[in-house]
C-alpha cells in the first residue's frame, strides 16, 4: 500500500496533537521540496542532526523552527547558537558554554540534556545521576539558556523483549523527569520537556509520557511503524 507524503503527515499530526505531543519533522535525509510540502501543510518544527545543514536550512527558511538533536563538536556550537531553536542534545558543559557564548545578543536558548537511558554504552548521553549535577552547572554558567526537559533514546535490542527494553529506557527517563520535579527546588518547573521517541518506537514512547516525538523516515519515507 502506498500513502503520499501529505496523507502520512496528517495521520501523524492528527494523532499527536490529540495526545498534546509536538511533532518534530526530522528531515536530515531529506531534500527542500519535501521539507517545503510538509511547512506548507502547518508543519512548523523542523529537526537536524547536523549543524551546517541546520545552519544552512534555517537561513534558507527563517520562519520554520529548527531543532539541533545530533552530536555536536565544539567548532561548530556557533550555528546551533545562532540558528538553533532549541537543542536536544546537550551532554557535556564545555560544548554548552561554547554553545552560550556564541549566543546573539538578547537570544534565550531552551535546551534538553540527552540522557543514556538505554544501557547502551555506545548510545550519546548523561548517565542519570549526572543530569542534575549538570543542571546545577548550566543555571549557574549558562544564564541565557532555558534547561527545559531532557531527551533519550531507547535501547533497540533484537528479538523476543524488544518492545519491553523500549518501554524501560522511556519509562526510565519519565521517572527521572518526575524525581526532579517532585524534589523540591531541585530543578524548575519548566523542566517538563521529554523528547523521545522516533519512527521505529514513537508510540511507546508516546504511551510513556513523550512531549515531543522526532520524526524521519515515517515521515518522509513509506515504512511500518512498531
Ligand atoms: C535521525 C534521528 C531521528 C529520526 O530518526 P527516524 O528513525 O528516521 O525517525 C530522531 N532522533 C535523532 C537523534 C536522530 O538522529
């Protein structure tokens, strides 16, 4: 069976904006004019895991968002602080305050601080008992960013189990976002954000508590969903 691009994005949207979850369009892979059919349906949140390309694409469309979710070197923390919308993939303090300092004059930054929660030594992020420590340190050296969630991704792991390792690592990272809050003053309250979630597992994460899903290929391209 075959959709068009438009059928696929009003299915995802319909089904997100009833659960209050935001949609990402994660277009690293794809080209201008599908970018330019999705905006031109309301499609707004745009994601990209490489900072010149997000630099490059927010200059050529300023009135879309552009969201940095991938890793990111020192060299290049000028584009996402001059181009970014919000970065989802903040994991040490040395790139955020070269990330802060490059800031125009006036601009608030929200960020997420990626977390490990898959178990997975190779996957990109904090470990959970680092998350509020570097919190801590961002109030304090980074003033013009606004710390407001966290993103992970879950472990994929193959075979019998997969769906139950999923649910565990967004649930973990819930739980966390949860501990934060309750402890009084610990963290704001603003820090509410969970981006987590992508094609292969949105809906458990949605199940489990996402705020915003980052979307690639069940977007752009045809495939099945979990
Ligand atoms: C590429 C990417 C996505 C989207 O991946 P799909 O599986 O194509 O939806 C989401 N998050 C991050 C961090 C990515 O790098």
């Amino acid at each position: 069976m075959s959709s068009s691009l438009a059928t696929r994005w009003q299915a995802l949207h319909d089904a997100l904006s009833a659960q209050s979850v935001q949609l990402l369009a994660v277009s690293k892979y794809t080209d201008l004019a599908s970018i330019e059919a999705v905006a031109a349906l309301g499609q707004v949140d745009f994601a990209e895991s490489r900072p010149q390309q997000l630099r490059d694409r927010a200059q050529a469309y300023p009135h879309l968002r552009w969201h940095m979710i991938g890793p990111l070197q020192k060299n290049k923390a000028k584009y996402v602080a001059q181009f970014a919308s919000m970065w989802h993939s903040l994991v040490d303090l040395d790139t955020a305050i070269n990330v802060h300092d490059a800031l125009p004059a006036g601009k608030t930054l929200p960020v997420l601080i990626q977390v490990n929660v898959s178990n997975e030594s190779q996957k990109q992020g904090v470990a959970e008992n680092d998350v509020l420590p570097l919190y801590q340190q961002l109030r304090v050296q980074c003033p013009h960013f606004s710390v407001v969630g966290m993103m992970g991704m879950a472990a994929h792991v193959a075979g019998d189990g997969e769906v139950d390792a999923i649910r565990a690592s967004f649930r973990r990272l819930r739980q966390l976002r949860d501990r934060l809050l309750q402890d009084d003053g610990e963290v704001g309250a603003s820090f509410a954000e969970l981006s987590m979630g992508m094609s292969g597992d949105w809906p458990i994460a949605v199940q489990e508590g996402a705020t915003m899903v980052r979307l690639g290929s069940v977007l752009f391209y045809e495939m099945e969903n979990v």
